[in-house]
C-alpha cells in the first residue's frame, strides 16, 4: 500500500474476543487484514448502488445436450461483447457444463447481461456475482 | 461497555477516505461505532448458523378480511408460546394489516415457526430478519 | 381473490418431485400457494428497487441502561413521523431491549430512517426487513 | 426434459400482470421457465444448507504486484486440489487481476477453501457465488 494510515478502534474486551475467534476459523493473519476485508465488501455494494464501473460474473449451468443452447449463448454474449471481458467452460460431469462469464460495465449493464443468459431456456441455474474493478478500492 | 480495549488497523489513505464518506453517509458518529456495527452483524450471521439461541422478527402482510386468517394465525402462535415474545398488529390501509411476531429460540426453530406463518394462504408477503438476544454481544 | 386466473406451468417429473418436498417441508397446502409467494416475494424486491411506496421494519437490539440511547431513538423517530407507522419495545432480558419500528415511504427515505437509527451508539444490532404496503401485490 | 409434467397455478389477474411485466424485463420466453428458475434457485439453497455435494465459485480480484500473492494463493489451490474443478485468470488492468476458482464438494468444505483463499492478505475483494452440480436439478 502506498501511503498507509493507522487509526484506533476501541472495542469491548468480550467483543474483541469473539471477532478474533472468528477471524481465526475465517484464517486471517490479523485484524487489519479482516477490517479492510469488511470495509471493502461495503464499497463494493455501494458500487453496484450507485452506477459506478464494477466486474460481474455470471455462472451459467446447462446440460450442453440442450439443444442449440451452447449457440444462443455465445450469440448472445457477441451481441455484448463490448461488456464481456472473458468466458471460461467447465465440465462438470457427462453432462453439465458450468460457464463463467466476466462481465464489466456499469451495473444496470451488468445486470441486462446476466438477465439475459440466465433466462434462456435450458440453464438450469443461472447467477450473478457482484465484484470490482478494484480502480477505486485499493 | 465494561471493559474496553482499543487495537490499532492499518489502512491506505483512500480506502480509509472512501470508508469516511460511508460511514458519514450513514450517519456514524466515528469508525469504531461503525467497525463494531460491522463485526457484531458477521457475529449475529454465525450465531444463527451455529444454532444458539437468537432472536427474529417474522412480517406477515394479510388482508384481514381474508377469511379465517386471524384465527389461524393465532392458532398457530399458540401452539408456538414458548418461541414467541411478542406480536404487534398494524394497521397499513383500510384491507391490509402488517403483523410483526418476535420469535427466541435456536435458529432452527425459528425458522420452522416462520415457515408456518409465512405459508398460510392469504398471507400477502411474510418475511424473516435475523437478529440477536444480545447475550454474547455486548 | 376478486378475478382469478389460472395457467399451466410444465416441469420435468423429477424437479416437481424436489418442488413437492420443498413445499411440504414449509408447510404450504398446495403447489398455487408456493408459487404466489415466490412470484410475490421478487415483486416486492422490484417495488424497492424502482422507488415505489413500501414499508420496513427496523429492528433495534439495545441495553435500555444505556445512557440515554432511549431518548435518543424517540427523538429520531419523531423527526420522520411521517415515515414511521408504529413502535414496538420488547424486554429481551434484564438488560436487552428489541425495539421494532415499522417505517413506510419510498425505499430510499426508509433507508435514511433505518440508517439514522442502526447507526446511533448503544444499538448492539440493527437490521432492515424490506416488505411491502401489498396496494399492488393483492 | 425426459419425463415432462404439468399443473396448473390459479393466480389474481393484477398478479399476474405484474409477473408478466416482471419475467418480459428479464427476457424469459414464458411463465414455466420462469417458475422453473424460481423453484431451482431455492432448491440449490437447499442443496448447500443440507450438506449435498455443490459447486461454488470463488472470485478473488488482486493486483498481481503484490509480491508473493499470486505464489500463495497457487499453494492453497495445490492444497484442496480434490475440491478446485479449474481457475480461470483475468486481467482488468495493468494492475489488477480477477481469478475465478470453480470448487466442487460439501458445502462445508468448499466454504472453508473460499475463506482460506478470501482471507489472503492481498486479494482485494473476494466473493463466493453459491451453485450446484445440477445432479439433482434437470
């Protein structure tokens, strides 16, 4: 971190214990870490409230039997390219595929996109991942 | 708080500016009311996967003319006394009623009560929000 | 239900029978009643998002030792009397308090209210459960 | 679908405007696919609330300067290499990275491997997408 801050956090002593146990089940090296980790996940919302640039990332699973289906997703995905920033396949048994699709834009075009895929017939489940593009996060 | 300790975070000076501005937003009078805020909702999340005992607040929205319904939902919070605390019935418009029924128990339990009163046909929406006894909280 | 409608919804056998346990498991008494629900429950999720009147239900957990906490949530709450529906206090414990405030308006005014409460120092836990007035879910 | 069945929902006619409204906004073809993704969604919350075998992703965004991040969070993957299915590396922009880590198993275990890669000093914002193997689903 280029120019690091420190500030006092005064806390109950009962409190302080049962943050640190979870901490440790959450493995954490320290309380720092763990804060900024809480901090950020905040931002990271408020982002997504407020029409900043974020990075989505939508998970598709789909029998790849489906007929056509593969076909109208990438289609579908070429029609956004502009959106898209990456596609990963996973073959999840003889059947099932599971898509990643990384998404940045603002998040009303982020959401348009996932819409989109999630809703064509034959995946059976579809989802969305609200992230950043970590430009304001640090 | 009885017993107070204090522990320092370390942090880049724009995501401490960022952290600022939310909390102000917020209306935080400083950062360890809102560091604490943050850390004892983590804690309340574990409380209800570990099963203590915690409390929620189940909303029923009816239309009390919808017949029978009243009494059902009594009924229902009857044979449920020992996990319920409180009910408060509120008057939205001239058809529709907003019950808030406050429920202690292990997680588990709650929830199954809130099942049964959100399930009822005529209830319009029926939701669950999870908080705490406050015991281990301080 | 004044003017009731009725469409066909097809299902693989195997996912209806997965629907079927689910249901039952929640006490619902019939495949209509499930489906209504989660219908409703995405609508009232779209009624905050595109700035509809809705209602809140704010819960507050605080020590009423706390000093002078008490007087401080009551002067907040008059500030946006036309927000706020009703109050109700509930004794956890000797010490504890769960105070539920149900606040009606635009979800961004409720928001401010919820905010301005939750943040206040001596609320161990405050929380927002968003439902609905139900004048456009029936 | 291999073994298709049918029934019926009765419904209020406004309700039901509304669902139309709302499932045209996010691109369905029609009402039964739509139910369909409702229904599957909850039962893959049930899928990770009751121990089945799941898939999750994990999404982890850094800035790949950091020194030793990238080595660090290589070793953790080698370590649960039974649970990671695959991971996929982003570049989106000259400094940060998003890596998306698909991990298959128990709910249990796959939330202990996302906590273990989250917690890592370094990795900005990270986030776990809940989904499921599609076993069970069709």
């Amino acid at each position: 971190m280029a120019n690091t801050k420190r500030f006092g956090v005064s806390i109950d002593e009962e409190l302080l214990e049962r943050f640190d146990k979870m901490i440790e089940d959450k493995s954490y090296d320290n309380r720092s870490e763990a804060i900024r980790d809480m901090i950020r996940d905040r931002l990271v919302e408020r982002e997504w409230e407020e029409g900043e640039e974020v990075m989505g990332v939508v998970s598709l699973l789909y029998d790849h039997h489906e007929r056509n289906l593969s076909n109208k997703l990438t289609h579908c995905q070429h029609n956004y390219h502009d959106l898209i920033v990456s596609t990963t396949h996973l073959h999840v048994d003889e059947d099932n595929c599971l898509e990643l699709v990384a998404v940045q834009g603002k998040g009303q075009e982020v959401n348009e996109v996932a819409d989109k895929l999630i809703s064509m017939k034959g995946v059976i489940h579809g989802k969305l991942l609200a992230t950043s593009t970590g430009a304001e996060l640090i």
